[in-house]
C-alpha cells in the first residue's frame, strides 16, 4: 500500500514531502509543532492539530504545554529557527495567500461537517438521507488523498546536530564522520543523517535505514545484505564493490551513484530513482526494469 507523502509548511516555508513516520518522530523531537500546515498536494493546507492526522504526537504537546516552562518552549523555538536555517531539504515555493486560506477554510468546513455527522450517528438513528451524505463527504476525502499520492522519491532532513561520537539511533546526523569498517548487523536506524559519511567496509547485515540521507557517501565493499534502506537517499554514493543482495531500495534515490562490481541479487528497485536517472518499474527485483 501507497504510504501517505505530507508537505510541511511553515512561516511561509514548504519542506518535503515526508513519510507519515518522519512527520511523527519531527513531533516528538521538538522540530515540528501541531500548529504547522500539511498538505498532500502542496495546494490545500491544514494545521497539523486539525488533521487530526497524528492524535498521538498532538496529546503529547498538549501535555508538554501543562507541564513545561516557557524557558522550554522558547529553546524549542530557536533549535527549530537552527534547522531551518540549516536549509536542509526545504524548498521555498510562492503561493498565492488568498487562495491558500480559502482552500485551508474550505477543508476546515468540511472536516467539521464530517465531524457533526458523526456524533448525530452515535447519538440517534440517522436519517438515510445523512447517511448517504456522510459516505459522499467521506469519498471526497478519500478522493483527494489518493490524488495527492505521487511517484516522487520521498525526502529526507530532519535530524539532530553532527555528532560523530554519537550512537548510530533513530535522527542521528554522522555526516562527513570517518566510519570505515564499522561493525553493527540488525542495527535499526531510521531518518539517519549521513551524507559523505565514509562507511567503507562496514558490516550491516540486516539493518534498517529506512529513509536515511546517505548522499555522497562512501559505502565501497560494504556488507549490506537484506538491508532495509526503503526511500533512502543515495544520490552520489560510492557503492562499488558492496553487496546489497535481498536489500529493500523500493522508493530509494540512486540518481549518479556509483554502483560498479555492486551485488543486487533479489533486490527490490521499485520505484526507485536508478543511477542514470530512470524510475525503476513497481516489481523490478535485482535489476532496473
């Protein structure tokens, strides 16, 4: 199934498109806050917090605001002005204002029509009447969901500061560390920062980087067998020599990475972006269709 690909939106700024699970973790980090935008189509806005996309991540900002200072908040503010700044994965798009808060108005409307129908459902029989106009509301959302859904590779950028004595986890950002022959089988690390990292000769046997930053790395002979690298970027990488047999590179970016004397046997390339630039067919396994 086709995951949803959100576009952030924020002082005037567009970033991505993410992954939902990338959204997610940005939340519990502090980078994002539930008062951003999100679109599937770049065109129809909504707050995050009236999505009601992500229940979960919003009740624990609800909570943080009760419990935490406005020292807290204000630090959060400035860590989140820094990555901004960083200027990582972020395209500045012009947008007519105007037509943006009528579009954001109009899905706002709709979603309270949506929400009002619902509770008279729970709390008397409903006519079949508003029923059949709960399913039309409902289809039109879904509608619309499954025409912002696109084939472009999904983006990555949101992480911590470089920290090269840092532990390989989830948001860590290793770029440009020296890393050769690093040894962890089975590590999983989601929406790594890894550009230019040299990883010559590791050992990662099974590993999850599913959406990791990896462009311009260096990656030659490495152990990369069954890895979980889906919607990773690879642009520019090194991967002569390396063997990549069973790894998941579905929705992966390889756009001018070198790939000589690299075992693929049984990998999965759909959709992924290939080294000379073409889109590898849905099902491509071990080669580039």
């Amino acid at each position: 199934m086709t995951q949803s690909l959100w576009y952030l939106r924020h002082e005037g700024q567009i970033f991505g498109p993410f992954p939902s699970p990338q959204i997610e973790e940005a939340l519990n980090m502090g980078e994002v806050s539930p008062d951003w935008e999100i679109s599937l189509n770049e065109s129809d806005w909504l707050s995050i917090a009236d999505s009601a996309q992500f229940n979960a991540e919003i009740a624990t900002w609800n909570e943080r605001d009760t419990q935490e200072t406005v020292s807290w908040r204000d630090q959060r503010k400035q860590a989140r002005a820094r990555w901004l700044h960083e200027g990582a994965g972020v395209t500045e798009v012009a947008h007519n204002q105007a037509q943006d808060a009528a579009a954001r108005n109009l899905i706002a409307r709709d979603h309270i029509r949506t929400q009002a129908l619902l509770q008279v459902e729970k709390t008397k029989r409903t006519s079949p009447w508003v029923g059949l106009l709960a399913l039309g509301l409902i289809a039109g959302v879904g509608l619309t969901v499954w025409l912002g859904q696109g084939d472009k590779p999904i983006q990555t950028g949101i992480s911590q500061a470089i920290n090269c004595a840092a532990v390989l986890a989830d948001g860590a950002n290793w770029t440009g560390c020296d890393k050769r022959g690093f040894s962890q089988p089975g590590i999983k690390v989601r929406n790594a920062r890894l550009d230019k990292v040299q990883l010559d000769d590791s050992r990662l046997k099974g590993a999850d980087l599913a959406y990791a930053s990896l462009r311009s790395a260096s990656l030659r002979n490495a152990e990369l067998v069954n890895v979980n690298l889906t919607g990773a970027d690879l642009s520019g990488a090194d991967l002569s020599g390396a063997d990549l047999t069973g790894a998941d590179l579905r929705y992966a970016v390889l756009t001018a990475a070198n790939l000589t004397g690299t075992r693929l046997n049984t990998a999965q390339l759909g959709k992924a972006a290939w080294s000379d630039g073409r889109m590898c067919a849905e099902g491509s396994i071990g080669e580039c269709r």
